[in-house]
C-alpha cells in the first residue's frame, strides 16, 4: 500500500509525484525560491516518487533542485534534517517536507535555532492529519485520497485471493492542497541558489 517494491507485482498508491509537485508549486507562488526538500531514503519507491514531483515543480519554474535524503520519515529526521538544511543553506526560506511527521521534528529543530515558521521559514508537508491542524503554527499539507488508496488496496487483495492477476493501480483523485498558517508569501526574492546535498 502506496509502494512499490521490486517483484511484488500488486500494489496500490497515489499519486505522490503530483501532491509534492502541487506543494512546490505553493511555495513558488508565494515568492520563495530558495527552496529545499527535505525526504527519506532513496531506496523506497515512495520517497522517489515524491522527490521527482518536487524536483518537477522546481525544474519547471527554471530552478534547480536542493534535496535533503534522510534514512528515514520519522521525527528524529525531521529534526535532523532540517538542521543540515540550516547548516548548509542558511539562505533557505522553504521547505517542500515529505511527510508531515517529519514536518514536526523540523518545527522544533527550527525553533532550537532561534527561527520562526513561517517568518523566516515557510513549511509545506505532504499527506494531511488532523494534527495539522494542532501545530504550532497550523502545518499548510496537501492531501491525497489516502482512504480511497486503503479500499482500492483491500479490492485488490480481494481480487488476487480470488485468483485474480496481480497488478499495479493509482488510485484516482487529485491532490489538495489545505493551507493554514506555516506558508508566509514573499516579494522581490532573487536566487542562484542551485547547490545539492
């Protein structure tokens, strides 16, 4: 469910690429261009596929891509993550985060360096939760049909138990993006920012 791994030929997923493509995009309208992305590992199909919406979104609007990959998607890499950002792009004024678990260990890695979201930081974070809603500030996400992927996942599974043929779906429904109160919106920003972690 939402990965695809190598010779496993079922699966279910959404369309990640176009909920990170969708958050950038956000981003870019609000003036920022010293844009970062912040992802787990490489390894996963997920993570790869979030990272080329991202990296789609950038090269569309004539810049290039800063990525940050970390070993995983939890708190402790958002946090982790988001200072290896600051150390090596103290220019940064967003951060294209992958998940919004990560989203919350970035906060608090912001706030330990003295920086605010969204006045000197800007986050957009992909999959929605109500604890979006909760942070402080209010976490702006995009969200994807997430419930639709765990039913399309279940008829699949249906399908193969009954001797069905194994394949790979895309679950439909566009992203959405829900914004709150962690995306600020900047004017007469320049940049040549084009380094990679």
């Amino acid at each position: 469910v939402n990965r695809r791994v190598n010779k496993v030929r079922a699966s279910a997923v959404v369309d990640d690429a176009a909920g990170a493509a969708l958050a950038v995009r956000n981003l870019l309208d609000n003036g920022h261009v010293d844009v970062v992305g912040l992802f787990g590992t490489p390894a996963i199909d997920t993570s790869r596929r979030r990272r080329a919406g991202y990296s789609r979104a950038l090269r569309s609007a004539g810049l290039e891509t800063v990525a940050v990959d970390m070993p995983g998607w939890d708190f402790r890499n958002g946090y982790d993550g988001i200072l290896r950002i600051l150390d090596a792009h103290p220019n940064t004024t967003a951060v294209f985060v992958s998940t919004m678990v990560m989203a919350v260990g970035a906060i608090r890695g912001l706030r330990e360096r003295g920086l605010s979201v969204p006045d000197d930081v800007s986050l957009v974070a992909l999959h929605d939760s109500d604890l979006a809603e909760f942070l402080n500030p209010p976490l702006t996400t995009v969200s994807l049909p997430i419930h639709e992927m765990g039913s399309a996942a279940v008829d699949l599974l249906v399908e193969l138990i009954d001797g069905g043929v194994p394949r790979s779906i895309v679950v439909d429904g566009a992203p959405v993006l829900i914004e709150r109160q962690s995306v600020r919106a900047l004017t007469g920003t320049t940049s040549d920012h084009v380094s990679n972690v």
